[in-house]
C-alpha cells in the first residue's frame, strides 16, 4: 500500500514538474503573450501584445493560402490531467494544430500554456472539476504521438485505484492560441 501511494505521489510530481519545466527561466508565472518571464503585463504593453498576436494571425493565413503551412507546421497534441484528491484521471484524444511550428533551438511548443490552460478550462467549465493539474504532450510526428498517449494509457490502466476518463475530439479539441484570441475581439 506504502509502495502505490509513493508511486502515485511521485508520478503526480513528475508529471507537474514536466508541465513546468518547458517554461522559459525557470519561472513558473506565465507572461499574457505566451513568452519570456512572467509576471503581470503593464497596460501600455498590452497594446503591443494585441498587435503582435494580430500580426501572427495574419502570418498564419498567408501561409495557409500559399501552402505553405505542410508537415513543418502542424503538430499534435493531446491533454493529460490529474487532481490530487480524485482517482480519475483524463486525458483528451490527439489533436493536430496546423501553422505551429516548435521552436527551432529549443523544440518547445510556443504557447505551451495556452493550450494547458485550454484544456483546464474545458475540464473546469464543461466538466465541473476542480484543482486539476493539467499538462499538454506534443511533437510532429502522428505516430509517435500515438505511442506516446497508448502508453499513457497503459501506464494508468495497470493502476488498480485510478480509472481513466477519456475526451474525445467532439467534446474538446484544442485551438489555436491566435484564433483562440480573435474570438474574444
């Protein structure tokens, strides 16, 4: 009984310091524009991250109409969350993001938060829970991502106390964090 409860307190921790690890500067407070260090936006810079979201949204169309937004830009992505005082466990089905590129150097999802967070609304707003930790897995590659969540799956089902809740794609699928923005506009 020691020996599961220590394995779930642990994979709960990995799991969170996975989430958080892919945050630039090690700092755990998201910045409003997906980027840099956290902290509060000052008013005046908010107007600047409005404009650069719109410029970006209009980059994404170019490419989409001449074609350009291939392999190079789609990534897949699925939802994995937690809560510490539940035994359910739910992770959404894969989803593909088209014009997302990872980050050349450093192969990170830009906008890493905004798609957790995504995700932990859905679960807040449709679903009623609460305190949830939730994290987003991605790459390019469609196969691997698919390895990747069966062994999630796996990885939880061999688990005798927790039982996974699956969300499909029509209940939850993520969007784009700049489409996302346009539609509070």
């Amino acid at each position: 009984m020691k020996n599961k409860l220590f394995l779930i307190i642990f994979s709960l921790l990995v799991i969170n310091d996975v989430c958080f690890a892919q945050m630039e500067g090690g700092d755990r407070r998201p910045s409003m524009d997906g980027g840099g260090k956290g902290g509060m936006m000052r008013p005046e810079d908010r107007g600047h991250a409005e404009r650069k979201m719109k410029r970006e949204s209009e980059k994404r169309k170019e490419n989409l109409k001449e074609g350009n937004g291939k392999t190079k830009g789609v990534v897949y992505l699925f939802g994995f969350s937690r809560s510490f005082g539940d035994s359910l466990v739910y992770i959404s089905d894969l989803n593909k993001v088209d014009s997302l590129a990872l980050e050349k150097k450093t192969r990170f999802l830009p906008y890493r938060y905004e798609f957790s967070l995504q995700f932990e609304e859905y679960l807040e707003g449709e679903r009623k829970l609460s305190r949830q930790t939730t994290c987003v897995f991605y790459g390019k590659s469609k196969k691997k991502m698919q390895k990747r969540l069966t062994k999630m799956k796996k990885r939880y089902l061999n688990m005798d106390n927790v039982s996974i809740v699956n969300v499909s794609t029509d209940e939850f699928n993520f969007m784009h964090p700049v489409d996302r923005f346009r539609l509070y506009e």
